[in-house]
C-alpha cells in the first residue's frame, strides 16, 4: 500500500521553503526537477552516514573487522540490485560505475571487439548515442512525428538491412516520459543476432524491471542505471550484464584490484566484475543504491508506478487545458512515466523555469535535456535553423537554444503541488508574472538567462 503521508516525512527536502517575489511569506518548495536527481529518503541517508560513521573500510583484501563489515555490505549490494531487476547471478553480474553515463560507455567496450553496427534511437539521451559513436558506426532508429515515440517499423528495417552488434535504448525517454516496448526490441534484436542495451536511468525508479531469462528471447543483455535518479546520493551507477561478454573483454579500467597476478612483464587478469573495476570504487554510494532499492522494494514498484500513473494523468488532463502550452510526446499516462516537457507560446524556456522558481519555488528544468536530436525533431528546428545555431555556438556567438520545460514527477509529489504548478504555468502562459526579469548572454556558456534581483 501506498503511504504517501509517511512517504513524504521520509524526505527532508520536503520541508525546504525559499522567498519568492511578491510575497512576504517563503513558499515550500515544489521539486519536480526528479528526471535529473532525486533527493534520498532518511532510511537511505541514514544506511548511508551509518556506513560512513561505523564500517567506513576499504573491501575485498582486508582482514581486520571494518574491512570485513565493508565488505559483506557492499557485496550483498550486487544481490539486492539483481533480485530487483531479476537478473540470474549464475550468469550475469553487476559493475559498479559513477553514473549511467559511465555505465552505458562500459555497455559500448564490452561489445567493442564484436563485429557490427550499434543501432540506437533518435529519442536517446546523449550517453546513449556518444559513447557508441565513439567506438564505431552508430545508425539512428527514427522516431514518429506525432509524439517523438519510437518507429518499430523504422527498427525492423534498420535490423534487416545492417549487421547489427547492438540495440542501444532507453528504458523511459527522459524528454517525453515514454516507456518504449523493450522486451518486444529485444526479441527483434535477438531475432537479427544482436544485443540490447537498456538505459534504465529513467526507469529504474519508476516501473518494475524484468530481465528475464538469460536463454528468453525477450531477455534484456545489459540494463545501466544510476542511483542519483533513484533515491540514491549521487556518485554511483551500475552496469548489468552476461559474464561471458564481460570476461571475453578487456579489462575496462585496469588497475588495483583487476587482477589475479602480475609481473614485470605478465599480467593475469580476474574474472568479471573485478576484471574491469580498477580502483577503489564508490563503497558507501554502492551501499546506499542498495538502501534505496530496498525502500522502493518495501512501497513495491506497482505501486509506485501506480501513484505515478494517476499523477501524471491528472497532470497531463491540467495541462492541455492551458492556452498557448504544448506538450510533447504521449498523452496517455499507461505509456508514460511522470516526465511532463512542454512549451510555452512566447516565453522563452530558460524564462519559463527562471519565473516558476523565483515566484512559486518550483524546481523544473529547461533545455534541451542532453537529446538535441529529439528536441530538435519536437520542436520542429528545420536543419537550416540547426546548422545556424552550429554556426554561432562554434564560433561562441550569442544563441537562443531552442528548448523547452521540463517538470517530472517523484515519489512524494501530490495532487497539491500540481495544483500550484499548474496555476503558475497559466499565469505565465498569460504574461503575468510579477518580477521584471533582465536577459543575461553568455556566449562563453551559450547561455541566455533571466535575472530577478529584488528578493
Ligand atoms: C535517459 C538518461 N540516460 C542517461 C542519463 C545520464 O545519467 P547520469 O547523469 O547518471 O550519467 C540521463 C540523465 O539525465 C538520462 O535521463
């Protein structure tokens, strides 16, 4: 069952307030900024200072009782990470990683001497386009007109007509909230002889994940994910994936801890995950990851998905009822996650975000979210326009990057604060907003923003 009471106490952030323009009274704040971190609830926080507090030990090759102690927690971590995504431990294991970003490039080296293409989507975040372009051949699986949703067709045409390594794709678009069918991916990617990757750093916190079988056709290879979306600190992500790909490639960091033997000419490397860890990893992030995914296992993922659901229906129904704002991507809450990305007729984004903080105390986020090529797409920068604002960016002249807003919704969110968003954005969306809001460029940063200075 659903506490959402009890759920909101478990979060300090939820008692933060900040002045806003026009009011002698702070406002609570209103975070909807979780697409890019979320805040960690006290049980995790207080496992995490526990750590750091009590255990604090470097693992594996100490003998003494904080080493030991650090070890077994920061072992049972990999254990706690596949029961949730029900992966088999006899076949797969966890790497441990900063991010997802540095998840999703270890994805990328560990198929890196297969022989193919990697296909990935418009729709990705760049960490799961980048580091796949800087291996070898990458080839875009195109995205749908109407909502930025992906093009199955479009995917099976690309599958048939290249040698494929590689389907690199996102669990949860982190611009338009959709969840596109991985497990039917998988299946067309196994069906061609190539691997999938699912970048899960948008999901994780926010759908429950099956891996499934390593010998099922709809089996996911490799799922990266990070614990700073999933009310985790930030500093640690891992990376999911088979032993027999991780042990067949090069030690992906090489170093302390990577191998079984050395000599001044010969070098005997461990099997995964060791083999690619070198280095001290993040120990105490790692055991926090594994708080957190212990406290959404304890709400139970239908059930976050559930508040989540109802919430971002009631959000999208608010919404499209605002003149002049135009939402992107599904406007089904069943086929997408509490990510909400609009536009405002007339008000520049960074403008948009600047107000909503300053007089509502309402964190979102702007731009373009780190997926040019599908902000691009939504928002209809024809390759002109886009080659214009290359131009200027290259040669560091001012430029309005085209973007828009972004607001996604957490665990702790409520009706109430969409209510206020909601209310906010109409009065923006009507040009009423209180503060006199000066235009800053920095060409250095490419970066217009808005400046209040009365608070
Ligand atoms: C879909 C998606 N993939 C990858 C990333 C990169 O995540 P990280 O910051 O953990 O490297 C993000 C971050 O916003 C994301 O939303």
């Amino acid at each position: 069952m659903f506490d959402s009471k009890k759920i909101r106490n478990d979060f300090p952030v939820t008692n933060l307030k900040f002045p806003v323009i026009g009011s002698e009274k702070e406002r609570n704040l209103i975070y909807m900024d979780h697409g890019a971190s979320t805040h960690a609830p006290l049980p995790v926080i207080e496992k995490y200072q526990k750590f750091l507090n009590g255990y604090y030990a470097n693992v594996h090759r100490g003998h003494h009782h904080l080493s030991i102690v650090s070890t077994e927690l920061f072992d049972h971590v990999s254990e706690i990470i596949l029961d949730f995504i029900k992966g088999d431990p006899a076949e797969n294991c966890i790497m441990y990683t900063q991010n997802t970003t540095m998840a999703l490039d270890m994805a990328g080296h560990m198929v890196e001497q297969l022989s193919g293409i990697t296909l990935t989507t418009l729709m990705e975040h760049h960490s799961n386009d980048l580091p796949h372009r800087a291996r070898g051949k990458v080839v875009h699986v195109d995205v749908l007109d109407e909502d930025g949703t992906l093009d199955y067709a479009d995917l099976e045409r690309k599958l048939k007509q290249y040698h494929v390594k590689l389907v690199a794709v996102t669990g949860c678009s982190n611009v338009t909230g959709y969840f596109p069918d991985i497990h039917k991916i998988a299946r067309m990617a196994h069906e061609y002889g190539a691997y999938i990757l699912v970048d899960a750093a948008q999901l994780l916190a926010h759908a429950s994940i099956d891996v499934k079988p390593n010998d099922h056709p709809e089996h996911i290879d490799f799922l990266a994910a990070a614990g700073h979306k999933a009310y985790a600190p930030m500093g640690s992500g891992f990376l999911f994936g088979p032993r027999k790909l991780f042990d067949a490639a090069p030690p992906y960091m090489p170093g302390g801890g990577t191998v079984k033997y050395v000599t001044a000419d010969d070098v005997f490397f461990d099997k995964s995950p060791d083999r690619h860890q070198g280095g001290t990893p993040n120990i105490a992030g790692a055991i926090a990851v594994g708080a957190a995914i212990n406290y959404l296992s304890d709400i139970g993922m239908d059930n976050v998905r559930e508040h989540e659901r109802e919430l971002t229906d009631f959000t999208i129904q608010k919404l499209l009822k605002i003149p002049g704002l135009t939402l992107y991507g599904p406007k089904s809450a069943d086929k997408k996650s509490g990510v909400l990305t609009f536009t405002i007729d007339g008000v520049y984004h960074e403008l948009a975000a600047t107000i909503l903080n300053y007089e509502y105390a309402i964190a979102t986020r702007n731009g373009c979210f780190c997926a040019h090529p599908l902000l691009h797409r939504l928002l209809n920068v024809s390759p002109e326009e886009s080659a214009i604002l290359r131009d200027k960016l290259v040669k560091g002249e001012n430029a309005a990057i085209p973007g828009a807003i972004r607001a996604t919704i957490g665990l702790y969110n409520t009706k109430e604060e969409i209510e206020i968003l909601i209310e906010a954005l109409s009065v923006i969306a009507a040009k009423k907003w209180k503060g006199n809001y000066e235009e800053k460029h920095d060409a250095d940063l490419c970066r217009t923003s808005y400046y209040e200075f009365k608070i």
